[in-house]
C-alpha cells in the first residue's frame, strides 16, 4: 500500500468501474486543482449546496437530490416549501436559501480572501458548512486540499502504523495526530505520483467508500 503503482491501479480499477466522480468526474477535478477555474455565482452556489446535501449519502443519490433541487431552483427559485416537499431536512434546505439568495455576496467574500487558509475559514462559516465540509466544498472549488473524513483519518491511521490512532478517530474535531499522519500520507503520494493532494484525496476516499481498500 501507499506507493504510485498501488494509487494508479486503485484509479484505473475505479475508472473501469465506473466510479470516478465525486461532484465532477476524476478527470475536472485533477484539471480544476491543476488550474483553478474562477467560478460565477451561480456556480459557487451550486458547489455549495452539493456538498450541503452529500452529507450522510452516497454519491449517486447526493447527486439525484442534488439535480432535483437545483432544477426547481432554476425554476422557481429558492423556495422553502417546494424545496422541502422534495427534500426533508429543514436546516439543509433553509442553508440551500441562504447559500442561493446571498450567492453573489458569498461568492465575492471567498475570491477576495488573499489566501487558501483564509478561503476555508471563509467557507467554514457559511450556512450549514462545518470544519469537514469545507474542506470537500474548497476541493470542489479547486483549491488543493484534503477532506480529513472518516475515510481518510482511517487510512492515516493505518499509514501510521499506530492502532492506538483509531480511538481518536472523530469527524467532528479532527485528532492533531492523525491530521499528521494524513498530511504525511498525502505528500509521499503526491511526490511519487506528481499528483495534487485533492485529487489524490478524492481517489482514496471514493476507493476506501466502495470497498477496493479494506479497512
């Protein structure tokens, strides 16, 4: 485990597989890490309301909720009760307004952070998106960052060699000592594959949720 030839043929068996997306497909979001993409509001605010309904689903049906509402929205705009008669979670769909209506202020608060660290904080402190989500949200926007979630502190704790790791294991305050050990993880990776850390992020975790590596 964790050498360039274990990585690449945990990517090709998830590209054959037909797997390789998380929001984007594998291949923009490498691209989108590589050269980041400034987006419109529109499609600042489309990223964030993914990520606001992934939480706690798989990916096919965070992206089925994720097109439903996003068609309605189009469509009628951000409306509490239709959004909700689709989708039945009222503090996610009341951040889904929020996210929707101030698009345009949300949107030019995060380009004008100076910073990578200050555009996750910035993201950490909308609607509905904690420390673990802003990660995810910050990937899918190009930054190159890792998503510390169960997956991958898991995986780091095995890269670690320390079984003693897994008992600070928490998705909601993330253990000093893991993050270590994942941040190590990633740069031997991204240093033998000359791969960025969020997409090799994106490939461990999707490989880890469908089963191609045993935890």
């Amino acid at each position: 485990m964790f050498s360039a030839d274990w990585f690449f043929d945990l990517d090709l068996r998830l590209r054959e597989m037909g797997l390789d997306s998380d929001a984007q497909t594998f291949d923009e979001i490498k691209q989108n890490l590589s050269c980041r993409k400034i987006l419109s509001p529109d499609e600042f605010a489309e990223q964030g309301i993914y990520v606001i309904l992934a939480g706690g689903f798989s990916q096919k049906t965070a992206k089925k909720i994720h097109s439903q509402i996003m068609n309605f929205i189009h469509d009628k705009g951000a409306d509490f009760d239709g959004l909700f008669a689709i989708f039945h979670n009222k503090n996610k769909i009341n951040a889904v307004c929020k996210i929707w209506d101030n698009r345009d202020n949300f949107c030019h608060q995060y380009y004008e952070k100076q910073s990578t660290d200050d555009r996750i904080k910035y993201l950490s402190g909308l609607p509905h998106i904690g420390k673990i989500t802003a990660n995810h949200l910050a990937r899918n926007l190009g930054e190159d960052v890792v998503k510390y979630d169960i997956w991958i502190q898991r995986l780091g704790c095995v890269y670690a060699g320390n079984s003693a790791l897994t008992e600070k294991i928490d998705n909601g305050k993330l253990c000093v000592d893991i993050k270590k050990a994942c941040d190590e993880m990633f740069e031997k990776l991204s240093k033998e594959t000359g791969l960025p850390r969020g997409y090799i992020d994106v490939v461990l975790w999707k490989a880890c949720q469908n089963g191609l590596i045993k935890l």
